[in-house]
C-alpha cells in the first residue's frame, strides 16, 4: 500500500475509538473495511497530490466530527482547525487551532491543561480494554497494524538484513546525525564534522547526493527539517545557526549564537515551524526566531552544563533537555510567545553526558504511556515513563549497548503504534545498530546489524520503515534495506 494510503488508514484508526463505543466489533469490521477499499485504490494509482488532498480532507472531517485525538494537548477540532497531515506517524497527527490566541491571554495556560499525561495515560488505557468480557476480537488498532505490517511478528517486521547503498561524502570526519525527510520515504540528509550537509535521494536508483551545503567554517553538530521539508536549520561548532532551502540549497539565513558558544543541539518547535531551540556550550538553551534572527524574549534558560540533547513533546508544550553532567530538564513551553519556564529535573546519572533524548507520546497496545529515549554515557539505553504534564520522568527500564564517549542516538520505530509490541533502535561503540523489544521481559533485542568499521553514532527510520539509516563516527553513512519475505 502507499504510504499516504497508510497515513489514511492509520487517521481512521485513530478515530475508530470514537465509532459506536458500545459495538467494539463493527469497529474491527470497520478497520478491516477500510483497509481492504484502501489497497484497492492503491491500485489505482492516483497521483500523489490526490492522495495527499485526500489525506487532508478526511483528517479534516473525521476531526469536525469526532473532535479531539486520543492525545495530549489535542484540541476539539473547532472550525478553522487543521490536521498537520505532513507528520511521520500517527501519534503526531494531531489538530491545533491556527490562532496562538486561543490559547489564552499573553498566553496564560488554561485553568484544565490539554496536555496531562495523566489523563492520557487513562485515555489510551480505556481505548483499548473497551472489548466485551472475554472477547478475543483484536482491538482496532491491532487491525490496523496488521493490514500494514503485513500481520509479521516483530522480529520479522524488524529484519533489515541487506545494505541498500552507502554514502562516504564525508569519509574520515564523524557523522553526528542523519535523518530522513518527513513523510518521505527516498530523501535524506545528513551532516558532518566537516562542516557541510548532504541531501541524498535513494529513488531513481542509484541513490545520488543531490547536494552539499557549505557554509559553516566548523563542523555541524545537528540539524533540523521542518513540517514540510522545505527547510533545514544546522547548527555549528562555529556558534552559528544557519537556515538553508532545501530546493536548492542555498542559505536562507545565518544566525549567531546570543552567547556566542558552540552550538551544539537543534530541534523546530512541533507546531510553529518559525520557532527553532537551540543548545550551546555555554550550558544555556535559546528559543530563535528564524524569520527575524533573534532570540525570544523569555526564550533563555540555563542548565548545569554543555546542552548537548533537546526534544519536543508531540504537541510542542513540553520541551526535555540534557547536559553533558547527566541532567535531563523539563521545560513547559508557552505556545503563544515562546517563553521558556524550567520545571523538573533528573539526574540520569552524575558526569554521564546525555546524548539523545527521543519523546514518543504513545508507543504501542502494550505500553501506552507517554515515554522518553535517552541515550547517556553510562553503557545503557534507557526507557522512562512520562508520569505528569510537567514532564516528571520515571526509569521503565534499561538496555545494554556499548556507550561510554561518543555522542550516541536513538529513536522510536515509526510505526510501533500499531503492533502487538514496540521496538526502539539505537547506535552503540560496539559498532553495531541494535533493534530492542520494550515490553519483552527477556531477551528484550529484536535483532543487531552490523557493517559500521566505527562507533554508530544516529540511525533513522524513513516513513513507513522500509528503510533505515545508519551513520558513524569515520563517515560513513549506511542505507539499510527491510528483508523481503
């Protein structure tokens, strides 16, 4: 099935909670329904601007008629509401209202707060025990994962085995991070201690770099795309931010560091694309305007070290960021004006640097908290539950890897919210990308791929996880290719 055809069913299985909760099996028929008319268009070959409109349009209805996602800080969908189609997977589609004002006065939060991770938790909770005693019928979402997954076990829908191509632009100079494009599966960047930034295509084959960005006179530690993929921010040991058009790669805008210090981490605010957060070496955290170049006021916070990790919650109101002297802070972020009020922090472990943080607001049937990924120099990949709206954080569980230097990351499988089971993947110093089961109690890895001549240091999946990229620290950037059954 396409994938905009994937994003449509994975949009009506979202809804179908909402769909005759007192007859949970027309839900399962419903889904099934869904999915067979949807393969069959598929078929059909649409063109994909058609698709996308479609996509749009039904995100639209089903949210006027069913009001919010089962989500935090989903709003009820209100008439000038949209859903932002161009996310990666389900947990992110969600409705926001356009106008920042209607989240209140200056931006004040409300009196009941939208984005409790409480409540969600017993939201997602109720979705799914909502079957009749003793029923076997699977719940909604298993269907939907089945009719996308192909009804594979996870090791199965997990093994990437063949190497798709190999990219080595930026051979002998570290790879900190690569990532594929939203809601694309063939398009990727990825970014280089070299100072310059790559954008390959892997579709016609044979996947070519279609451009390099040169501009930084240190090396990019991290960049950025937006929603659309029509721009890319990179951040530099140069202390500069820079905005680049992804069309044609030229820069639309460079930026310096307010502190002027090495700028070491980046991520775009989740719904307004205009707002960019940046971390330095100078342990401070820096909400930028990139239209005007300029900090926001009340955009500024300082940790106890170099800020070497940041990540947004699905809705964009919490933000988590990590220090090289093991510390993760929370942040609620004001949607309005940018403002930046510090709220919890924990101590991952004392000198450990904190390397990746990765927020998943619903993982899977079998662990539907809100979670956190963080990777920290201490030879564990480690899993914690969101607990509350403030972002308090609380250890699930822990993996073994190889991390005791390097700037190791890790991410969510895109798709695991639909499987009977979760997998997250993760680079390691053992050279290795190891594939871990979150909910299996022994024996938690799926699978470990091997190829990398240095410590892996990122790895990203493209949308609907046919392919995985890998990136180390001599260079190389590995394409890795699903195991066709």
């Amino acid at each position: 099935m396409a994938a905009v055809w994937q994003q449509v069913l994975a949009v009506d299985a979202r809804y179908n909670a909402y769909r005759t909760p007192t007859f949970p099996q027309f839900r399962t028929q419903y889904i099934r329904r869904r999915s067979q008319l949807l393969r069959e268009n598929a078929k059909a070959g649409h063109p994909p601007a058609f698709r996308r409109q479609y996509l749009r349009l039904r995100g639209q209805l089903l949210g006027q008629r069913y009001g919010p996602l089962s989500e935090p800080g989903s709003a009820r969908a209100y008439s000038n509401s949209i859903i932002r189609s161009s996310r990666t997977t389900l947990d992110r589609m969600e409705d926001f209202e356009d106008d920042p004002r209607a989240l209140g006065a200056r931006g004040h939060r409300r009196s009941v707060s939208r984005g409790s991770y409480q409540l969600q938790a017993q939201m997602n909770r109720a979705v799914f025990e909502d079957r009749p005693p003793g029923s076997v019928v699977p719940t909604s979402a298993a269907e939907a994962s089945r009719a996308m997954a192909g009804d594979t076990s996870l090791s199965e829908n997990y093994a990437f085995a063949g190497m798709y191509h190999v990219f080595d632009q930026h051979v002998d100079e570290a790879v900190p991070r690569v990532r594929f494009a939203n809601d694309d599966r063939h398009r990727l960047a990825c970014c280089s201690l070299d100072g310059s930034i790559s954008l390959c295509q892997l579709v016609p084959a044979p996947p070519t770099v279609l451009r390099v960005l040169r501009g930084h006179t240190r090396g990019v530690s991290d960049f950025a795309w937006s929603l659309s993929n029509d721009i890319l921010v990179s951040t530099s040991l140069d202390a500069t931010m820079r905005i680049w058009a992804s069309e044609d790669g030229r820069c639309i805008r460079e930026i310096p560091d307010p502190d002027g210090a090495e700028l070491l981490c980046c991520t775009f605010q989740p719904v307004n694309n205009n707002l960019t957060v940046v971390g330095n070496a100078k342990h401070n955290v820096h909400v930028m305007n990139i239209s005007t170049g300029k900090k926001v006021k009340g955009g500024s916070s300082k940790l106890t070290g170099r800020v070497l990790a940041l990540s947004f919650d699905a809705p964009g109101r919490l933000l988590w960021a990590g220090d090289d002297r093991g510390s993760v802070f929370s942040f609620l972020f004001d949607m309005a004006t940018g403002k930046l009020t510090k709220a919890k922090r924990l101590v991952v472990h004392e000198g450990s640097p904190v390397t990746s943080i990765s927020a998943r607001s619903w993982v899977s049937r079998e662990a539907r908290d809100p979670s956190l990924l963080i990777n920290a120099c201490l030879n564990k990949l480690l899993l914690y539950r969101v607990v509350d709206n403030e972002g308090t954080l609380q250890l699930k569980r822990s993996f073994p890897i190889e991390q005791s230097s390097h700037p190791v990351r890790s991410i969510f499988c895109p798709l695991m919210s639909f499987r009977q089971g979760a997998c997250v993947v993760t680079g390691s110093e053992d050279m290795c990308v190891h594939f871990f089961d979150v909910e299996r109690a022994a024996k938690a890895a799926v699978n470990k791929l091997q190829g990398h001549s240095a410590p892996v240091l990122d790895v990203s999946f493209n949308c609907d996880e046919s392919l995985l990229a890998s990136s180390d620290a001599s260079g190389m950037v590995i394409v890795w290719r699903r195991e066709q059954k």
